[in-house]
C-alpha cells in the first residue's frame, strides 16, 4: 500500500476541484484510503491520516471513525502525534460520547508527563472539553499543578480548574488552598488566569466570596495590582496602544464589581483606583474604551459614592459622542440600566441621547428612543416631544407602534396644556394613525371627551385631518366618534382655537358616508361611522332625512355588526323617536380607570343597561331632564336618587377599539356573559351592581322561587303588578318584574312607568316590552327594575305613571310600601 | 467566550473552536446560522450582535476574513475585539505576514497557536512574546522526519 499522500497534498488537490460534486469525490476516495490505512493499524502515517481527516471534518464532511485514532495518536510517545491527537479529540469528540472516557487515562499520564509542553497539551484539552467525569477523575492532577513554580503550566491550571469546577462545583473547596499566593505571582499570564479563578469562585459561591473579602483581604491585593499596571513605565511586552495589559486590568475590574457588590468596606476600599482608572485612561482607542466600559459597569454596581457615579455616567455620555458606533451601541445599553437608579446624571445627557435618534443603527435608535422615554419628564416635555414627534416620522416601521404608545404615554403624564396634548395625538394619528394601537383609540376619546373646552377645536382639527385621508383607521375612528359628539359644534363654527372652518351639515355626512362606502374602512371603523351619523340626527336640524335614509340603507348591509346597528337605529326614529333626544345625548365626563383588564368598564355617572336597544348613554346625574325634575319635585326629596328609564352607557374603555362606543355590545355578540365579580374590576366606584345589569340575563338565572308578588298599584283600571326574583349569586339584588294591565274598555297608550328609591338604594329600569297597555286586560306590559340593597333596609319606592287614555293625558304618583321581606331582606 | 469562528468572506470555515459541550451536528448549524447572520452585515454596521441568549462579537480582517465570537452576557465586548485583534497579530507575527494560503494550508497550526493564547474560552497569555516563544519551543518538539508537517517559509 503506497504511503498515504500528505497532508498539504491534499489540501492542494482539494481546492482544485471546480464542483462541489468533484470534491465530494476526491474527498470520499481519501477517505476510503484513510480507512484502510487505519485497519492496517500503521503507527507510521497515523498522524497525517487524522490531521487529513480533520481538514476533511472542517469542510463539513463527517470524521467520526477517526475518533479512537485520536485516541491512539494521544497515547502515543511522539510529540507530533500528541498534538494531532488532542487536536483531533477536541475537534472530533464532545463529552457525550463514551470514547472520551477513554482519553482519561492518557490525560492523566500526560499531566505527569516530563515535558511540560505534553503537560500543557493534556490541560488544554481537558479544560476545553472534560467531562464532569474526567474532571472527577482528574482534578487532583490539575490541583497539583495549580501550585507548581512553573508558571507556563500554572496558568493554563488555573484556567484548567475553572473549567473543573463549571462542570463539577462541588470541587471548588479543594482549590482554595492553592489560590493562596496566586496573585503574588509576577508573570501576568498567571495573574491573569488566577484572576479569573477567584472570579468563577467567588461568583459561584457567596462563602467563597465572604471568604476571599475577609480572610484573603483580596480587594487591596487587586487594587495594588492595578495600580502597579497603571503607574508602571511602558512595558513592551504587555503594551497594546500605549496601555498596560489591558486584558488583566478588565479582569481585575470585573473582579473587583464582585467583591464590591453589596459590600460597603469593599467598595470603599476600591473607590480610589476606580476613579484613577477613570480619570487616567486613554480614550482615544479601543482598548482604553474597554477599561473604562469595564470600570463604568463596576462603579455602577457597586456601593460607590455618588460622586464616583457621576463620573461613570458622564463617561457613558462621552462615549455617546464616539464616532466608533460600538462604543455608542454600549454606551446606550449601559445607561439604560441605570436611566432608573441615576436619573438625574443621566438627565445631563439627554440632548446626546437624543440625538442618537438620529443614528442609522437600528438597535442604537431604538435604545435611544427606550431611553427618551425613560427621561421625560414636566420639565422636558415640550422639547423631547418635538424630538420623538420628529422621530415617529422618519423612523422605520417596527418602531412606530411602540413610538407612538410611548408618547402617547408620555403626554398623558406630562402634558402642560390640554391643547397642546390633543395637539400632539393629533399628529400622533396622523403621522402614524395605522401604527398606533388598538386600545389607545378608547384611551384617546376618553381624553377628548373629559377636555370639555377643547370639543370645538379637536372636531375641527380631526374633520380637517379625515378630510384629505381617510385610510388610517384609529385615527379615523376617533375623527367619526369626535364627529358624531360634536358635530354641532363643527357646523357652528364655534371654534375659539384657531379659525373657525365653515362645513355644513351634508358636508359633514358625506365625508362620514365615504368612510362607510371606503373599501379601506374596516368593519369596526364603519361601526363608528354608523354610529356618528346617528347621533347627529340630535345634533343637527336640516339633515335629519338624510341621516333617516344613510341608517335604513344599512339595515341590509352584510356586515352583521353594521346591520344590526342599522336596523336598531331605525327602530329608534320609528318607534322609540320621543327617547331619541335622551339616548343620543352628549357624553358626560367619565372618570378615568387606570387597569387594563378586559372585563373593566369605565363607569359614567349615569346608569347602565343593556338592552335590545342599543342606544346612546344617559344623560348624567348633573343633568337631568325635565322628567327627572318633575320626579324629584313631586317626591320632594334629596333622599330620593330619581331614575329614569335609559339605555345603556357605552363602555369606552374595554379592551379593543370596537368595544368603545359599543352599545350593548353584550347583546351584540348574543351570548351574555357572567358578570364580572365584583373583585375583578376592582377600580370601579359604583356598586358591582351596575355591572351585573350589562350581561343581561344569566345573573337571574339562579332564581329563589317562592317569594309572593304583590299588586304596587291599582287605579282606575290600571294594575301594575310587582314579582320578585332574588340572585344567588348578589344577596344585594332584587329583580322586580312589573306587569301593567288594563281593565278598562279603551286602550292607554304612550305608557311610561318610572320609579324612585330611597338614596341607600340603586335602582335600574330596564326598557318596557312596549307602550300600550290593552283593553279589556288582552295584554300586559312587563317590564324589569333591578334593586340593588347593600344594606338590606326596607324597601321603599314611590312610583310616577304617565299615559294617554280616552283621549287625554293621565299621571299618577303612588308609593309602593307593601315589599314581602323576602324580596329585601 | 463560548465559541470562535474564523470564516472567509465566501462563508468557508477556517477555523471553529467551541467550549460548549455540542454535538457534530449541532456546532454545524450553529455555524451556519452564525456565518449567515454575520454575512449580511454591512460594512458599516456596529460589530455586536445579538443571537439567542449569548452577545455576537465579530470582525473582519484584511477584507477577506471574519472572525467571530460568542460570547456571554456579563462578557465585555470591547475587551473580545481586542482578543480577536491579539489572536490576528499571533498569526501574523508567527506566519510572518500572513495570507489566507497560508492558514488555509497550515490550519493545524492556527489551532496550536489559539491553543496558547486562550484555554476554555479565556486568555491564559497577555504577553504576545510568550504565546510566540511556547509555539516556537513547542514547534521544535516535532518529530523532523514528520513530512506532513512543514516549516512556514
């Protein structure tokens, strides 16, 4: 068999090859030669076949029955061989193998071997790729070198017992006698690597770390360490761009933060060199920027003074200005772990901050923009704004959403003027409207809603933004609802602001129509559009058919959502016109619910309902219509809360946009939902009761039969008979079913039943099946109070009847007294 | 330091030493993954990447060579660019100026020399000299009549 080729040989050969299929060839005819020579068991050419076979490994092709040649080469007594070998084992074996285990013996051989370069050869791979096994097995070997004089072998020990104990922890303790003098060591190959043992040491274990503080009094010993490095003359050996070893002294600092942390005598005690290292370093390359990178991250860790912090950071401000983006990129990382605990040294360097916005790395602009966001604040509000507006605009688009939430946040916390916040939505929306967040929509018109004065310039401001664009759908959908509330106020032209646009009324439809018609509005988009068309039939005069006509066309539309919307509105202008003015009045003022939780409404002040008409809320406590009034006068109380018969309140801060504004949503979707319990909308300041009201039915489900019903009122015909039904699930609710007949021979019509009670209770009324009470007892009128009792007193109610029979208008008021205990208690 | 990939600007390994246990196929893909990764850098990007749980230092030399690190994340990323920039002095001082041929044709040797220069992922000699004067020494160990292995001319 001819001498295998050698090994540049076939280096030489492979890289001839033109194809990746002409070198596969070449590489699996060597192989088969590099087989057969190997069961020919040639001590000879071992070597050269491994080291082929490795070149071969490292194009990618497989190598694995060279593993026990490695073996072979390593128990070999040439040197060559060795060296081959352990080269082949680190690159040809990892640790799950068994054949590895093999290798100990060897190993352990070769640890004692005479020549220290076979010694070194034996560490190196054990600290590379040893087994928790091995380094068992062989750990004593590595302990007895740690001490030796020798300091080429004592270095790669050390590094060698790092490795030991990553795999083996429980090892450490027979280390420790052996680090006794490390640092007294002079070669800095040793220093260095006994550096990084006491590191690993102390970092694993907190008794190791306690004792290396105390007893080892290993702080001072570092300290004079660095000091040597760096009042030391120029020392050729150890120099790179005219600083001393600068990997030891990144050690020693890291070390150093170590045993700095948490400890008040060790910082103390390194406070000095910190700051020597600081002041003293040369920046003007990268290596001196390594240092101080490295001091800047111990004196942030540890307990320094404050004066030493500034420094640090007023040097991660330098680096901020470094033209080399390596240094910026770690300078912003830096201080944005810090921006929390030193706010106000980082502040100094807002304006560099902030210019890194401008940056064209990608991660450098986005920890700027974490970072800006972290500094805001009353004082910087109005210039870091401009700063971040101008940076939502030219930024890339994986960053808007999270830009504009930030600001949004940011000017909700800071704003100096609500003028000047609506302002800056507004360009938030139109700048990046398709990028903002679903649930900021609701958050944004509640805003809107609560700056009262800022109703006319906002509708003017969104109108005029919608106008030109309307693809961008949050920004659409808060313009319609704007539209919808205060669209009296845009036709008025009653803008203070700024100059007040002239719009009429059809130009106001049409453009909510071409949001309804557009093929980018989307479904939830549209319903608002719906929505505000209908509520502007209140709010304007001469448009009212067209609104009627816009609302019954809808009533066919596909779109389920908008269907149902449509056909409810009509219902409104149909039979229920005479609530229309009620329903769609203006939004009061709604109280601000910082939670995020899907089941959390934002109560208004007014009641709520659900009910199969879904209408516009209530007009609220402060004010009530005359109906109200008369309610109150005639029951003559501040005792008595007067109730009038509304529809529900929308829900404007329910996760995701299409619940804001959605009325009765609950019946929308069709299945109610349980309530909420009372613990899981804990910031809600109305009674849970309210709650219970939006899911409709179930609640009253688990219904305590058995109470007795009572006649509430029996006059001139008509009888109103009160049922009751308890929940099991609220002892504190009472359902009452009232049933209105009439006796007489002539229908009454227009029936409106309201109730008052007591302050200490709540009252709901949900809607009447209908208005008519019909003669000669053929039907009756139900309809549901809901009486919330917390504190189970009697219960009282005084109730008001209107309605129209034989021809003239008829009112009664009554009061109920004879409630079963069953139905309160 | 977990691992160190020496690669050419075509994505052709040169060199892979790895500190994690890792099987054959596992340091493949890993390696694939990092050179794409590193390729598609442009030029004038920052050198530090991130990758999984571990900070990707890289560089590349003489317009033809990439280096590339992964390191950890309490690792000091300045301080591995001047590593990389160490390891590429050794090879230039000991190939006495050095091409890509030359690692290329004696790729055992850049293992021997990263061998005493760093153990486990972590320096063991900041002095260049004594990297230089072990391999030297240890070079002079090798058995003459050897022909695979060729003195650098």
């Amino acid at each position: 068999m001819p001498a295998p080729i050698r090994l540049r040989e076939l280096i030489r050969t492979i890289r001839t090859a033109r194809t990746q299929a002409e070198e596969r060839e070449m590489i699996q005819k060597e192989c088969a030669a590099i087989r057969s020579s190997f069961r020919e068991e040639d001590n000879t050419y071992r070597c050269r076949n491994v080291a082929k076979l490795l070149y071969m490994h490292m194009l990618g092709y497989p190598a694995h029955f060279g593993q026990l040649e490695c073996l072979k080469l390593i128990a070999s007594q040439k040197f060559t061989d060795k060296r081959i070998g352990y080269l082949g084992a680190m690159l040809l074996l990892d640790e799950r193998q068994d054949v590895h285990l093999l290798m100990t013996n060897c190993i352990k051989n070769d640890l004692n071997h005479s020549t220290q370069f076979v010694q070194g050869l034996a560490l190196c791979t054990l600290g590379c790729m040893g087994s928790s096994e091995m380094c068992r097995d062989l750990a004593g070997e590595v302990e007895k070198l740690l001490k030796t004089s020798n300091s080429y072998l004592r270095k790669k020990a050390a590094l060698c017992a790092v490795h030991v104990i990553r795999k083996v922890p429980e090892l450490m303790e027979m280390f420790l006698p052996a680090t006794k003098n490390l640092l007294n060591e002079k070669n800095h190959g040793v220093l260095h690597t006994s550096v990084v043992l006491l590191t690993e040491m102390c970092e694993r274990s907190p008794d190791m770390l306690a004792h290396f503080r105390k007893n080892e009094k290993l702080v001072p010993q570092l300290v004079r360490i660095l000091k040597n490095l760096i009042m030391s003359g120029y020392s050729p050996e150890h120099d790179v761009s005219g600083i001393s070893d600068p990997f030891l002294q990144v050690r020693i600092l890291r070390l150093l933060r170590i045993l700095g942390r948490n400890d008040d005598d060790s910082s103390e005690a390194m406070n000095d060199i910190l700051a020597q290292v600081a002041t003293n370093t040369e920046t003007s390359k990268n290596v001196g920027n390594a240092i101080l990178y490295e001091t800047v991250l111990t004196i942030m860790d540890i307990k320094s003074e404050s004066g030493l912090r500034v420094l640090a950071i007023n040097i991660l401000g330098r680096f901020l200005l470094n033209n080399d983006k390596n240094i910026r990129y770690v300078a912003l990382t830096s201080l944005l772990k810090t921006v929390q605990t030193d706010h106000n040294a980082v502040q100094r360097h807002r304006s560099t901050i902030v210019d890194c916005l401008k940056d064209l790395d990608v991660s450098i602009k986005r920890r700027a923009m974490e970072l800006s966001f972290a500094l805001v604040n009353g004082n910087n509000i109005r210039g870091m704004m401009k700063e971040l507006l101008y940076f939502l605009d030219s930024c890339e688009p994986e960053f808007k959403a999270d830009c504009a939430s930030g600001i949004f946040l940011a000017a909700e916390k800071y704003a100096p003027s609500k003028r000047w916040h609506i302002d800056t939505i507004m360009r938030v929306l139109t700048t990046a409207g398709s990028y903002v967040r679903d649930d900021a929509v609701p958050n944004l018109i509640q805003l809107i809603t609560n700056s009262v004065e800022m109703h006319a310039y906002t509708v003017q401001r969104l109108y005029k933004a919608i106008l030109g664009d309307y693809s961008q759908q949050p920004l659409v959908q808060v313009a319609a609802w704007c539209i919808g509330e205060y669209g009296d106020l845009l036709v008025s032209g009653q803008c203070e602001e700024e100059e007040p646009i002239q719009v009429t009324e059809d130009e106001v439809l049409d453009i909510l129509e071409s949001v309804l018609i557009s093929n980018m509005s989307t479904s939830v988009t549209r319903g608002y559009a719906l929505t505000a068309i209908m509520k502007l039939s209140t709010r304007f005069t001469c448009t009212v058919n067209r609104i009627k006509k816009v609302v019954s066309i809808y009533g066919s539309s596909i779109d389920v959502e908008l269907q149902q919307r449509a056909v409810e509105y009509n219902a409104l202008f149909k039979k229920y016109d005479h609530m229309r003015s009620a329903l769609l009045e203006r939004m009061p003022v709604m109280e601000k619910v910082t939670t995020n939780g899907p089941t959390e409404i934002v109560q208004t002040n007014g009641e709520t309902e659900p009910a199969p008409l879904e209408t516009k809320p209530p007009p609220s406590g402060p004010q009530p219509t005359s109906q109200a009034n008369d309610l109150l006068d005639l029951l003559g109380g501040n005792d008595i809360t007067p109730v009038i018969p509304t529809a529900p309140t929308s829900k404007p801060a329910s996760a995701g946009g299409e619940l804001l504004d959605l009325l009765g949503d609950i019946s929308l979707t069709g299945a109610p939902t349980a309530a909420p319990t009372p613990a899981s909308v804990p910031q809600i300041s109305q009674p849970p009761f309210l709650l219970d009201g939006l899911s409709s039915q179930p609640l009253f489900n688990d219904i305590t039969a058995g109470i007795p019903s009572i006649t509430a009122y029996s006059k001139n015909g008509l009888k109103i008979e009160f049922t009751f039904e308890r929940s099991n699930t609220n002892p504190s609710v009472t359902v009452i079913t009232i049933q209105a007949s009439n006796s007489t021979e002539l229908d009454m019509t227009d029936f409106v039943f309201q109730a008052a009670v007591p302050k200490t209770f709540q009252l709901q009324l949900l809607s009447p099946s209908s208005s008519i009470v019909p003669a000669f007892n053929t039907g009756t009128i139900t309809q549901v109070i809901k009486v919330l009792n917390p504190q189970k007193q009697q219960l009282r109610m005084r109730i008001k009847l209107t309605y129209n029979h034989k021809g003239s208008a008829m009112q009664d008021l009554a009061e109920v007294n004879n409630f079963p205990p069953q139905s309160w208690q | 330091m977990q691992f160190m990939l020496r690669f050419s600007t075509q994505g052709k390994l040169r060199l892979q030493k790895c500190h994690v246990p890792l099987s054959d196929k596992e340091k493949k893909k890993i390696t694939r993954e990092l050179v794409q990764m590193v390729l598609a850098r442009k030029p004038k990007m920052r050198s530090f990447l991130e990758w999984r749980d571990l900070k990707i230092v890289y560089k590349i030399i003489h317009a033809s060579v990439y280096f590339c690190c992964a390191i950890e994340d309490q690792d000091n990323e300045l301080i591995t660019l001047e590593i990389i920039h160490r390891y590429v002095e050794l090879l230039d001082k000991y190939f006495v100026s050095v091409c890509e041929l030359n690692i290329i044709f004696n790729f055992e040797k850049a293992y021997f020399i990263l061998d005493e220069f760093l153990l486990g992922g972590e320096v063991q000699e900041t002095s260049k000299k004594n990297v230089l004067k072990a391999i030297e020494q240890a070079d002079l160990l090798q058995e003459p009549r050897h022909e695979y292995f060729n003195v650098p001319v």
